[in-house]
C-alpha cells in the first residue's frame, strides 16, 4: 500500500460519510470492485457530461456491467461550459426518481456537486470517480450550488466512496490541477486564520483533524513545477492533500480545516459576479483561481499585521470607538446591492460583540499577543514565496488577471470580513481599529500590491 493510501485509510477512519477512496495509477479498473463493496448488485447511473464520459465514464459503465450490474448514463453537455446552477440538480432529481441506481459521478468539482445534491434529494448513497485534482470538494460535505442567482453551499453528504486515477488525473488540462493547487495551498493561511480563532477562544483547533491537513499540506504543495508536467508523484501528494482536505471537514462537521478568510474573498466575488476570466464570459473562472489570489491577498496581510505589536492595546479607548451594531448594519446595506444586503446582514451579526465582550476580547488578544504572532508566523510562508509557488503551478497571482481592478481588490478586504460568520484575521483587525490601516498599506507606494 502506498503512503498516500496508507494516510487516506487513517483519515477514513475519522470521516462520518466517505468509506472508501482509491488513489494510484490504474485506479479506474477497480471501479466495479469498489462499486460492489459499496453498494452491492444495486444498479448504477453514471453521472457525467459529454468530455468525462469520455475520459473516464464509458471504461467505468463496461466494468460495472462486465460484473453484471445495470447501467445507464445521464450525460450533461459539454458545451457550453457546464455550471453547478440548481436547475441541472433539479434536472438530474428528476431523471434519478424514476429509477433506482447509484450515482456514480465522473468528473469535477461541478459534476460532483450536482450529483452530490441530487442524491441527497433522492435519499441515497452515490460514488464519485474523479476526473482532475481541481478541488476539495470530492470528500467534502455540501455542495456549492448557484440559486436564484446566489452561489451558496446547500446541505449534502459526502460520497461513500471515492476513486482517482493517477494518470487520468495527470491528463487533465493544466488550468484544473492550477485550481486544485491553488485550493490547498490556501490551507496555509486557512490553518492560520484557524489558529488566532484558538488562541482567543472562539473555535478551538481540533488536533487530530487539524493534523489531517496540514500534516501532508508542506510536502502536497512543495512541487508547483513538476505538477504543471504532469507528473505523476506530485499529483499523486497534490489529490492527497485534497482528499485528506475533503475527509478533515467531515471529521470537524465544519469547513474550518479548509476554510479562512482567502475563501471568504472568494465566495465574495462569487456572489457579485466578480473575478471572471478577463477575455470574456466563459469560461466562468475557477473556484480555486479565485481562492489563491484570496491566499496571496491574506498572506500579504498578515505580514502588516505581525509585524505590529498588539501587546499596548488600548482596550479602553477602542472599546468606546467600537460601533453599535445599528451602525454596522447601516454600513454593511450601503456597501451591498439590495439583492445581497439582507443576507450580508443575517451572516454578519451572529459574530458582532457588543461593547464589553469587545472588551474581553481586547484584553485576550493584548495578553495572548506573543502566542498568536509566533504560532501563526510559524504557520505561514511569506506572501512572496506564495505567489511565486502559485505561478509555478499555472495560476494567477495578480487582480488583473482574473479581471478585477486594484480598487475592488482593495475594497474587497473590508467587504468579505462581512459576509461570513466565521473568525479570521479580518474580524482581528477590525476588532483592533487596524483593518483599513493595514489594507491601505498594502496598496500604498512601495506596498505589496503597489509592488506587483
């Protein structure tokens, strides 16, 4: 058994969804042996779109019914580019009731969601056969659907089982291992964000499934070149990573192993619209594209952050600054559209403090200050070096380049530290009156970004 199978089977042991995974060269032609240990002689659905059916989905349907399963397919287009929009779950449900197979999803992060919600609506277990090392999202609970216009996770499990073919994977085009590269080098300042929430008390680290992650995460993102060549052992650490990713939120029943304030970027640009591919509409940037300019975009910012000293605090005066939440809310509908602004509101408010808990929280940070600079500059890689590894691997590293301008990069900062509930280095700064300080130095004359 190799070691990434060796670490997978460790990780699956703490997963509350997924049984099975199979990662190597050759994987595919295990895919009836892995069917049959999951689901028995029940019938299967394979669930792809015109390109994966190719890849992967006619070799996976002949070996399911070489073993006496029946099989049909249910094939999305290939063209136009295929979106996890809630009329194709809508579609799939549909199609998946009138019968009662599996679904064995091959391809993407997108096939996979689609699957994943629609069996969720149907009540059953299904497969994913994974098509590119592109994201986490194979072993993750919850699907990242677009509803009604809004991009929001919607409740799923995760698949019983899961299998990656090494040289299926190798063969995938280069922009969807960029993206899955991109998706776990942000467990850097995810893992961070992560440990100031520990250190002051508002989620603490959970040992065994932050070990999950960040144990393989240095040696899964150390080869950036060699992924762009295919090779076979840095995708082989790559998918690894992101499998392990997928199996610790499980684990945690949260995506905070996963998740910071890079993604919170992310999901900001996703619900306006932003951050498309400079060139036209489609295809629709990539999940993880988005995510690492949020990665560089954080790193970049906890340099201006540890390099203070928040051991002088003055509790008391950024206490009596401190605005009431009325005023917060005031200032979150006038920096959203009105179709956004009652949702900013609804996720912002559970972690607003009022005046004395801001106190207390003050108090810890000015206390625990040389514990939180020293774990979490620890824990980080400068924001130089991650911009240099996500370039290495094919991704873009600049606002530009995924078509935003300076200034929404730099609005976007104060903006995403709205949207979502959850404590990051955003939250700290804001709480300490430092937010826009450290933002505007990034983009003054001589800044990160001014640099790049």
């Amino acid at each position: 058994m190799s070691l990434s199978q060796d670490r997978l089977r460790e990780a699956l042991g703490r997963a509350t969804d997924t049984e099975q995974a199979i990662l190597g060269a050759g994987a595919l032609g295990s895919v009836a042996e892995l069917f049959d240990e999951m689901f028995g002689n029940q019938p299967a659905a394979i669930v792809a779109d015109e390109n994966t059916l190719g890849v992967a989905g006619e070799t996976a349907r002949r070996g399911l019914e070489s073993r006496g399963h029946q099989v049909e397919t249910y094939v999305f287009p290939g063209h136009p580019v295929l979106h996890a929009d809630y009329e194709n779950i809508e579609a799939l449900v549909g199609w998946l009731r009138e019968r009662e197979a599996v679904p064995v999803a091959v391809g993407g992060g997108t096939i996979n969601d689609i699957a994943k919600r629609a069996a969720f609506e149907c009540e059953r277990g299904y497969m994913t056969l994974a098509t590119a090392a592109s994201v986490d999202g194979y072993t993750s609970f919850g699907a990242a659907i677009t509803r009604n216009g809004f991009k929001q996770t919607m409740e799923c499990g995760a698949p019983r089982a899961v299998l990656a073919d090494l040289e299926i994977l190798a063969n995938a085009p280069p922009e969807l291992t960029a993206a899955g590269y991109a998706d776990l080098l942000a467990k850097i300042t995810a893992g961070a964000d992560w440990i100031l929430a520990d250190v002051l008390e508002v989620e603490p680290i959970a040992p065994d499934v932050w070990s999950l992650v960040q144990g393989p995460l240095r040696e899964a993102t150390a080869r950036p070149d060699d992924l762009y060549t295919g090779d076979l052992s840095a995708i082989e650490r790559l998918t690894e990573g992101l499998l392990m990713s997928g199996l610790a939120m499980q684990a945690a029943g949260s995506s905070r192993p996963a998740s910071g304030a890079e993604h919170q970027f992310s999901h900001l640009w996703e619900m306006e619209g932003l951050g498309r591919e400079p060139q036209g509409d489609e295809p629709p940037l990539s999940h993880g594209f988005k995510v690492g300019l949020g990665t560089v975009s954080i790193a970049a910012l906890y340099e201006r952050l540890l390099d203070r000293d928040l051991g002088g605090l003055n509790v008391a005066e950024l206490t009596r600054a401190w605005p009431s939440w009325s005023e917060v809310e005031r200032r979150i509908r006038s920096s959203f559209a009105p179709d956004l602004e009652d949702q900013v509101v609804e996720q912002s408010h559970p972690k607003y403090l009022e005046r004395p808990q801001l106190s207390k929280r003050l108090a810890l940070i000015r206390e625990r200050w040389p514990e939180l600079r020293r774990r979490a500059g620890e824990q980080l890689l400068p924001a130089a070096q991650v911009r240099s590894q996500l370039r290495a691997a094919g991704c873009p590293t600049t606002p530009a380049e995924i078509g935003l301008s300076s200034e929404e990069l730099k609005a976007t900062y104060r903006r995403a530290q709205m949207i979502r509930p959850r404590y990051t280095i955003l939250d700290l700064l804001n709480e300490t009156g430092l937010l826009d300080r450290c933002v505007a130095e990034l983009f003054n004359p001589g800044g990160f970004w001014a640099q790049a």
